[in-house]
C-alpha cells in the first residue's frame, strides 16, 4: 500500500450498483458532498479525494438486513446486492488525529440512504502513519517481566462477586489470590469507582497485601485496577495505581473512547489493560458496526498493552473462529508493510475459561503469548482457589508435552478434579 494512504475495507450492502455506492461513500468521506460545491477544483479533489481501489460483488440476499427511508422514497426494491469495497484516504486528510481517523473511516457511512447494510472491516495502515501514534508502552515481554513469568501463558482471574465487596474484603481476596499463585488479578468491568469500594480506599488496602505477598516471596502478582471515569479522573487513578507499587490498570475502551484512552497512555507508565465490554453493540449484527480487526487497529494506536478477546467455549456469541482471529491479530504487527513485533499486544482470554479450554485456547493463539483468565475456573474450583491455578499449570504442562488432558490428569489430582467439576 502507498506511504501516503490509509486503506478501509467494508462489507456493503444495497439494491443499487456497488460500483456507484463506493464512490458514494468515497466521495462523503472525503472532499465530496451530494452535489459538486465552489471551491471543489480538480487539483483539490486529486489532492484530497479519497479513492476506490476495489469492488468485489458477493453474494447477495433476499430481503435487506436494515430498513432505508431513503430508499423506500424512491420505491427502490431488491434485490439486495453485497460487495466488499476499498478505500484509500489521504493521510493528509487526518493528520496525527485519531478521532478523526475514525470519524473518515466510518463516520457517516452507517447513515447512507443508499446501503441497507454496512460493516468496516477492516483498517489498513502503513508504517510511516503507525509510528505517528503511540505504542505498547509495556506490552507483552513488558507484562512477563513485571510479573516473572516466562514461556507459558499468563494465568489470572476476576474479582467475584463482581461488584458489593468492600476495599476489605476484595483486599482479604487479592491476597488469597496471590497466595494461590495467579499472575493477574483485574476488577470486574463495572466495579470502578462505586460508594462502597472508592478506589482511594480499594487501591492502597489491595496493594499493601500485594506489595506484602512480593517483599515475602519475590513474586510479583499484576492487579488491573478498573480506573474507568472522566480522562483527569483517570489519570489521577493511575497516579494512586503508581504511587501504591501497581504495575497496570485498566479502563473500558468503548465508554472511555479512543481520546481518553490515549491521554491515559501519555499520563502513565503501567501497562494499559484494554477492556472492550460493549463490542458486541459494535459488531454482533453481521452487516452493521465495526468488525474486530479494524477496531483492534484503532485502540492500539491509543497505545493499549492488552486487549479482550472473549474466550472459545465461554458464555458470550462469538463463534471461536472469531476469537481465535482476534487473539492472532493482536499478535501481529499492526502496519501492513513492517514485522514489528514489539508493536504486539497481549490477547487477554476470558468468559468461561478453565483448564479444559486452556488447550484449545492455546491453539488458538499460536503460542504461549496471552492472558488467560479464569474466575469461576479459579475460584470456583472444588478443592479451592490454590488448585484451580495448579489446575491450569497443569493443563498447560500437559499442552506443552503434547499430552491429551483426560491421560493427563490421571496422575494430576487438581486437573482431574476440575474436569470432574466443570465437565468437558
């Protein structure tokens, strides 16, 4: 791809041309309106127009998956016609502006009259526009020294009951947890900063134990601190976060939003826990909203050092083709045109998970480069806390060796004992 672009592909679809849609949508998110304004000289329209690179027709439908007013005025019937379309944006049109970059790539294309359906993809950047942005400040070989774990995956949980608990009892918990020997610890999604559990109060409480569990054993446990809020209240989380000896924190990407998130990077040296509760508003209708990949591209260049993935077997919808895609991607580059892979980000697995899923997981990831987060798994285990992060350990020994886990636990008490419990 050109220096000097920025390539958006889509999933389109309209009872008109494709051809004529994509240069629709080229021309409105660019130096194009619906009608050809003063001003709009060929010179400013071959520096500033983006352009069609592609249409490949599909396969198309019976019936429209979204309703269109503006179609229905005209009385344009079927049939419903799909295509994938790309598109190249001059980079000059955004500048090191990553609202806007994602205001030309999806902005007011949801809202064409002329499309019944419409997906971005996926996001395209070159190296030179990456390395305008932010990077993993801590990323993956960041997250394994900060913890002193190496070749395996990291294994964490999720402080249960998700939210209620008191800056006490989720302290007399985080210690319970390092004790039972997990790398990771994070806040649930919506325990940020409630009445009952401040985080002025919940951060020092939790950190004393944690900072007490390394000085005595020399292990060091991560707690994702959920500092989601308004971007100065944030940075003035992660400040306490620093302050009190944490390594990470994290926040809700989609109700924090990509300007936060990278003011957050900016303001903090801790790694950056990625949470993207809500991507199914995104992404679950298959003709609607921003699909993984593209999204991924857009919150990594706010600099995040971890990124949900959701987990294969667990309880949310994703089919786990799509998990293992997004878990893969995240291992990746994030420019088309360099093998960078200290501009990887760490794939956090959750939903659900427990040792039986760890060797799927594992093949999912194509190697030992992730999170893998088990609550229940953990916490839920029969014979304790303890043995269920043994339980994983094992699991993932097993994996390691090429072992089927059922042969596996015949001499491993913990995994034996969480395949009878959780089931296959």
């Amino acid at each position: 791809m050109r220096p000097d672009t920025i390539e958006a592909s889509y999933l389109v679809e309209t009872p008109l041309d494709p051809e004529r849609v994509a240069a629709i949508m080229a021309g409105e998110q660019s130096s194009g309106t619906f009608v050809r304004v003063a001003g709009e000289t060929d010179a400013l329209r071959e520096r500033a127009a983006a352009k069609v690179l592609s249409v490949e027709e599909i396969e198309g439908a019976s019936s429209p998956s979204l309703s269109s007013a503006y179609l229905e005025r005209k009385q344009l019937p079927g049939p419903w016609r799909r295509a994938i379309v790309r598109i190249a944006y001059p980079v000059a049109n955004i500048g090191t502006n990553l609202p806007t970059l994602a205001a030309t790539v999806a902005g007011n294309l949801y809202d064409l009259g002329e499309v019944t359906g419409l997906r971005l993809i996926k996001v395209a950047l070159p190296q030179a526009y990456r390395d305008r942005f932010e990077r993993p400040l801590v990323g993956i070989e960041g997250t394994r020294k900060r913890v002193g774990a190496y070749e395996r995956p990291l294994f964490g949980t999720i402080i249960k009951p998700n939210v209620g608990m008191r800056p006490r009892e989720i302290a007399d918990l985080a210690e319970l947890l390092c004790e039972a020997g997990v790398d990771f610890i994070k806040d649930d999604e919506i325990c940020a900063d409630p009445d009952h559990a401040r985080l002025a109060e919940r951060v020092p409480a939790v950190m004393a134990r944690v900072r007490a569990f390394r000085d005595r054993t020399g292990r060091n446990v991560m707690v994702a601190f959920n500092i989601t809020d308004e971007t100065d209240a944030m940075r003035h989380h992660a400040d306490l976060v620093e302050k009190e000896g944490g390594t990470c924190v994290m926040a809700s990407l989609n109700w924090c939003g990509l300007s936060a998130m990278q003011s957050l990077r900016r303001a903090t040296p801790l790694a950056v826990h990625g949470h993207r509760n809500g991507f199914g508003a995104f992404a679950r209708h298959p003709l609607l909203g921003i699909g993984f990949d593209a999204y991924q591209a857009l919150y990594r260049l706010a600099g995040i050092d971890h990124m949900h993935v959701h987990g294969i077997g667990g309880k949310f919808s994703d089919r786990a083709e799509e998990v293992e895609a997004a878990a893969r991607r995240c291992l990746q580059p994030l420019a088309v045109d360099a093998p960078d892979a200290s501009d990887a980000v760490m794939p956090a697995f959750s939903s659900g998970q427990w040792a039986g899923t760890l060797p799927v997981t594992a093949k999912a990831a194509g190697s030992g480069d992730f999170l893998f987060m088990a609550g229940g798994g953990i916490l839920a285990h029969p014979d304790g806390p303890a043995a269920g992060v043994k339980s994983l350990r094992q699991a993932w020994d097993a994996v390691a060796a090429g072992e089927d886990l059922d042969t596996a636990a015949a001499n491993r008490p913990e995994l034996a004992a969480a395949i009878d419990f959780f089931g296959h």
